[in-house]
C-alpha cells in the first residue's frame, strides 16, 4: 500500500485587505502518495500559486487540515515550518532565486549551511550534484554567466542539497526555451524514476505530460484529478526525448 505524504482536507484560503475579503481556495481535499509526479494546472487566478505555497509551508491556510508525513502542519511552529522547508523539501522556482554575487557552486551549498553540513562536505555535495547535471565545468560561474537552462539545472541542484523527500517546483520551465525546458523535464523525470515526490505548477499542457497525475484547479476547486497512464508505469522505463 502506498504511503502517504501529503494529506490535505477541506483547505480554504481567504486574504483580507482592509475590509476587503478575497477568497482564492474554497475547500480543496487531496492525497499525494509517495514517489507520485503530480503537475498542478489552472488558468490565471485559478488558486495553483497559493495552493503550491500551502503545499510548501511557505505559506499557512485560513481553515482546513494539511497533514505532512502524519503530521499536523497547523501545530508546527515557524521554527519548525522552516525546518521542514530546508530538510523535507526542496523547491525550484520559475525565477530561479539564485543569489548573483555566489557561484553556482555556492548557491546549491547555501541550503546546507542552514543545515549545519561542515564546508568540505557540502562543497562536495554541491560540486557532485552540479556534475551529475552537466554543470561539472561551471562550478565557480556566477548566474550572470549561466544560461537560462544552466540557470534552472543550479536551482535543482540546490533543491536537492539537503536530500529532500519532496520537491516542489513552481513553473520551472517559465522561462525557457524549448530545448531547455526539455532537457529541465527530463531531469525531473530521471528523480521521479529514482522515486522522488514531486509536485509541479504549470500552465503548459505539454509539461504537465511529463507528470504521473495531472490535477486541474479552477476557481479555487479540483476540477480534474487523473492518472497519466502514459507516465504512471513509467519507472525504470525510458524519459521524454
């Protein structure tokens, strides 16, 4: 039987601005089961943005239950929220967020830091999961130096530092192009293979095929939630090309 990772029940949304009322998820109820590729769509103003930051504690839900490994995520604490971000998942962003004045090299080192990893070790760990992405000679590159691609492939690396269950990663291919974001889905594919689960925010129906489960938001409900038969055997078998 298949575990369970990501409980959610009945979670709702609403921001307040002034005496404004804006309420964006109405009551969404999900299971995401381990080593699942699940894409999340939507039109704009859908509710994926917001749902993806409840998803990744970033940010805290109005009513509802989100169970994270068994465990309550409205009991933990802002200490332990932020733990959970650094150790238990690691998020790839369309921007990239890499910090311009660091190398590659020490933007996917930055996360161990906060982990207490000693320098050697997370300066080998960084330089062995850019190598394993094909960034083995770009080491000492600032962003600045990196294409857009190279670009997403250091925001990977760095997401998986701290060797997270689950990554989580809001339209990583935004701004790609093609080829790029090719070679970023296959990525995200090999670590699904390796049995990773990861959850990704899309607008494009072609990315979100890359997924074992594809989800549809619409105005702040699950529209749609299926299997992709195509990828949901796809373990051990053979990546997009």
């Amino acid at each position: 039987m298949k575990k369970e990772v990501i409980v959610i029940k009945d979670i709702k949304k609403t921001y307040v601005n002034g005496k404004l009322q804006v309420p964006v998820l109405h009551g969404i109820n999900l299971t995401i089961y381990e080593g699942e590729f699940t894409s999340i769509m939507g039109p704009s103003g859908s509710g994926k943005s917001t749902f993806m930051n409840i998803l990744g504690c970033l940010d805290r839900p109005t009513s509802g239950s989100y169970r994270l490994d068994g465990e309550e995520v409205a009991d933990l604490s802002d200490d332990e929220l932020a733990y959970v971000r650094n150790k238990r998942i690691g998020f790839v962003f369309q921007s990239f967020n890499l910090l311009p004045k660091l190398t590659a090299q020490e933007n996917v080192a930055l996360p161990m830091i906060y982990a207490g990893v000693s320098k050697t070790e997370r300066n080998a760990r960084a330089a062995e999961l850019l190598t394993s992405l094909g960034l083995g000679e770009r080491l000492d590159h600032l962003p600045s130096e990196l294409s857009g691609g190279q670009r997403q492939r250091v925001s990977i690396a760095r997401a998986l530092a701290n060797n997270p269950s689950i990554i989580m990663a809001d339209e990583p291919t935004g701004n790609l192009d093609s080829k790029s974001s090719i070679d970023v889905m296959n990525i995200f594919t090999r670590l699904y293979e390796e049995g990773r689960t990861i959850i990704l925010v899309t607008h494009e129906p072609d990315i979100a095929t890359y997924a074992s489960r594809n989800v549809v938001l619409r105005d702040g409900l699950i529209e749609e939630d299926k299997p992709n038969p195509h990828m949901a055997g796809l373990k051990g078998g053979t990546a997009h090309v």
